[in-house]
C-alpha cells in the first residue's frame, strides 16, 4: 500500500470545497461583475498521474496557500443564475459534510487502535 498522507489529501479536498463555496458565495452576492467557476480537473489529473513523493510534496504545497487555488477557476460572461448556484452550494456543502464524518470516523478508528477502547 502507498504511504500517501492521507490526512493531507483529505485536508486537500476539504480546502478545494472551501474555495468552491467561496466562489459559489461571490456569485450569489454578486460581488464580482462576472460568473466563475471552479475546475479542478487539470489539477486533480497530474495529481493523479504523480509518484507518491510527488503527491505528498502537492498536498503540503497546496495546502500551505489557500490562494493557490485562485488559478483553478474560470470566469463566463453568463449570468449568473441564483437557483443553480444554491443548487451547487448545497451539494459543495453536502459533500464537505460527508468527507468531515468519514474523517472524523477514521481518527476515531485511529485513537481506538492507539489507546484501546476507552
């Protein structure tokens, strides 16, 4: 099995449906004139194709600067529409929810394995 950072990979994908929510947010409140959006895919692509040094070395870097996922968004001249950002704000939310317990869950598991049953 890899010895890949788990918790740093979780760490990653929590701070990615931070920043998600954060555009969602600007989109609804209409702060910024234009439409963004979030696309992770290139990333999440050569972090795949990466060795498993390589991978941790990512998740530290990323997850050291929340900015730097500035670069993986988009911006359309399309108007933004409020019932599909809130449509994508509960579902940014809902999965952030389910990665939080499932984490919460293995550190438990975790503890368990460490100091016994309590």
């Amino acid at each position: 099995m890899d010895n890949l950072d788990i918790v740093g990979l979780v760490q990653l994908r929590l701070s990615a449906l931070e920043y998600e929510q954060k555009v969602i947010s600007q989109n609804v409140s209409g702060v910024e004139a234009e439409n963004k959006s979030v696309d992770f895919s290139a990333f999440y692509s050569s972090f795949q194709n990466a060795t498993v040094e390589d991978k941790n070395l990512m998740l530290k870097e990323i997850n050291r600067s929340f900015d730097s996922f500035s670069e993986h968004y988009t911006t359309t001249d399309k108007q933004v529409s409020l019932d599909e950002e809130i449509a994508k704000s509960i579902m940014v939310s809902g999965k952030y929810k389910a990665l939080a317990e499932g984490l919460n869950r293995r550190l438990d598991l975790l503890t368990t394995a460490i100091g016994g049953r309590s």
